[in-house]
C-alpha cells in the first residue's frame, strides 16, 4: 500500500514508515495492528485526540443534514461556529472570516491588513513559517522555504525575532503589518521575552500598524489557553487559526477587531469552501470537546509534569515552549531520539533546529502517556 502511494502521488513529502488506517485518542492504528503514541498530533491538527466521539458525531450528524452550501446563504451550522469561535476569544476581537488552511488565513489577514491601513509592506520574522501560497511563502523568512516561492510578492521586510531594535527600524510609513508566530513552532519552539510582545503592541499603536498573530500552530488550545493572544495583556488586532480548529477537517479563519473589520466590504475576501457547513460542525464540536473534557486544564497540568520528568534527564539542555508546543532542546542531535522513539512506537517531531525535539500531542495526552515516551527515549542509551 505504502508502494502505492509513492507510485501515483508526486514525492513532496518525506514519510515515516507507517501507514495510518485508524485513530483513537492520542494513538495511530496501522493496519498491520501496530499502535502508536502520537506526541505529533497529526502536525498538530489532532488537538481534541483522534476521532474524539463529539467531534466525530456531529460531523456525521451534519453529513446527513447538509454537506455544503456557500455563504450566499445563512446557516445555523455557521451562525454556531462564528459565535462560539468569537465567545472564546479575547473580547477585541469580535468577528470571524472562515477560509480552508493556514496559508489561506494569513493571506487574507495580510489583504486585510492593507485594505484597512492602505499601506502595502508587511514585517515578518527570521524563523517565523507562514504558509506556502505566494504572499505567505514571501513572508516566511525561514530555511529556504522563500525562495520556493520565487518570484517572491514584494513589500515583505525581514526582522529578527526577539529584538525589537530590529522592526523598529524597519517600521516606516508604508508597513500595513507586523505578522509573527507568537511561538515559533518550525523553527525549533522559540519564545520571545514577555516585554517583547507589548513593546511590539505599542509600536503598532504608535505607528498605525496591523498587529496579525499566526496561531495556526498556537490556537485552540495548544498553549493551555485558548489562544496565546491576550497573554501579557497583548491583544492583536488580527489573529489566524487552522490546523486543530476542525479536528481534522480543513478549515482556516481570521478573527478581527471591530477596527479592522469597519474597513472590509462586500466582495473584499472570499473562497467558495469557507463557512461549509461540514467543517462548521467540526469546528463547534472541537471547540466544545476541548470544553467539556477540561483539556486546557489537562494541558497545564500534564506540561508541568513533563517539564518535572525532563528535568532529570541529563541530555536536555532546555525545555522550550508553552503547553503542548514544546521544543525538546538536546546537547546533540535529536535525530538519534526521534528515530529511537518511532521504532519504539511512538510519533514526534523534529523542527529546523537540528538539536529540537518536537512535541505537539494531542491536548488528551495524560501523566501515564509522558512516563511511556520517557521510558521509551531511553535518553541515557
Ligand atoms: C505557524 C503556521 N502558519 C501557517 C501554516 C500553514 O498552514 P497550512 O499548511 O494549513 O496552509 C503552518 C503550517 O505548518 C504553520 O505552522
């Protein structure tokens, strides 16, 4: 089957070897009757856990209802996404536009952010991934994923995360946005200071430019909060999501603040998929696992736990991150862990810094899940 597939599809991707027939929770079913540990998350799109029993329910209750119809036509199934999206985040930012990726979420945020300021060039960070659609691909200052999208959309400025000298001297009359990964997940988990978000905030307000927030990897749950906007008191005015949102059903969005979207009109964005009713229902159903499973809680807790089991291990360097997107820094190469671990069964992730382990399970992962990948890393062997 896996020679199958490199057979007919182009090779874009490089696999592991395992063939995914079914989910359960934190665990990957193959169909040889393998199990394993999935600290990767489906690349971070399994949040609620795979195949989680609401989320699934709806989504076949909904498939029996209507599958799809455009947003020329209302809809209860989107009406209960948009206000559930828009319930849990920080009270700033009060609508939502629904697209079908990540990519897609931060070229509209990017269009939005030039409409309403009618300015034309965006600040990104060295490290910072944002998609592989032309305007995110210009924006992604990481590796050589830019240069893939040659030629690149012009008006995009690099600046080094972390130091606010650097997009302060960039930050002239023609910058419609400021766009970062609050943490940057490919890049090998890092995190600025907290005075770096505010200092970034303030230079935004004093300059009239658009704060954007990828949380593609950081939203819906992952930190252990709901978004990482609103933490040091920092609200962006535009925040992007995908990946988790629809547990595994594509789907992208934007929310913005009531600023941002008194400059958006009929016709200004748009994309035939966005707002279907299937993924709505995904979209409310996640939302609502994550609830009512406490999994933010979960995520608290079980982080602390993970972070007092790594303390002993004396190989790691740092633990970066917050919550379930955490960068697993070692003296050496990770390569060595990550490979030892999947023959152990049991899925993680590496990132663009070779010394980074990553870790991006499921928000359901518990105590008794960290204590076998531990076991299983055999760190000293
Ligand atoms: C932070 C971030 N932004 C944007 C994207 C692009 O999302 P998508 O692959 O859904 O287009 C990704 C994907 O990995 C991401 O991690």
């Amino acid at each position: 089957m896996m020679t199958n597939e490199d057979q007919f599809q182009l090779a874009t991707y490089k696999k592991m070897p395992i063939a995914a027939e079914r989910g359960e929770g934190v665990w990957i079913y193959t169909g040889d009757g393998d199990k394993y540990l999935d600290l990767y998350g489906g690349h971070a799109v399994a949040g609620t856990g795979h195949c989680h029993p609401h989320v699934v329910d709806a989504i076949r209750k909904q498939a029996s209802q209507l599958l799809f119809y455009s947003n020329l036509v209302y809809s209860s199934a989107r009406a209960r996404a948009a206000e559930k999206l828009v319930s849990i985040a920080p009270p700033r930012l009060t609508k939502s536009f629904f697209c079908n990726s990540g990519t897609e979420a931060n070229e509209n945020a990017m269009r939005m952010a030039r409409m309403a300021t009618g300015r034309e060039q965006i600040i990104t960070f060295s490290g910072g991934f944002h998609g592989r659609t032309a305007d995110a691909i210009s924006a992604t200052f990481l590796g050589s994923y830019r240069a893939l999208g040659k030629p690149n959309v012009p008006g995009h400025l690099e600046a080094e995360f972390g130091n606010i000298e650097s997009v302060r001297a960039l930050a002239g009359d023609n910058v419609a946005a400021i766009m970062l990964e609050p943490i940057q997940s490919m890049a090998g988990v890092r995190m600025a200071q907290p005075e770096y978000y505010v200092a970034l905030r303030t230079l935004c307000d004093e300059r009239g430019i658009v704060l954007i927030y990828d949380e593609v990897q950081t939203g819906v749950g992952r930190t252990g909060q709901w978004f990482f906007a609103g933490n040091h008191g920092v609200v962006p005015d535009i925040v992007t999501l995908a990946k988790a949102l629809g547990s595994g059903v594509p789907v992208g969005a934007c929310l913005v603040t009531d600023a941002i979207a008194s400059h958006i009109k009929e016709n200004d964005l748009g994309t035939t998929f966005g707002g279907g009713m299937l993924a709505m229902a995904a979209v409310t159903a996640t939302l609502e696992a994550i609830e009512q499973d406490r999994m933010l809680e979960n995520v608290r807790r079980v982080e602390a736990y993970l972070r007092s089991r790594l303390r002993e291990v004396e190989q790691v360097e740092a633990v970066h991150g917050l919550g379930f997107l955490l960068g697993i820094e070692f003296k050496e190469t990770a390569a060595t862990v990550h490979q030892r671990l999947l023959e152990r069964k049991i899925i993680t992730g590496t990132s663009s810094n070779p010394r980074v382990l990553r870790l991006l399970p499921p928000l359901c992962l518990t105590e008794e899940h960290v204590d076998e990948f531990v076991l299983a890393a055999d760190f000293h062997g």
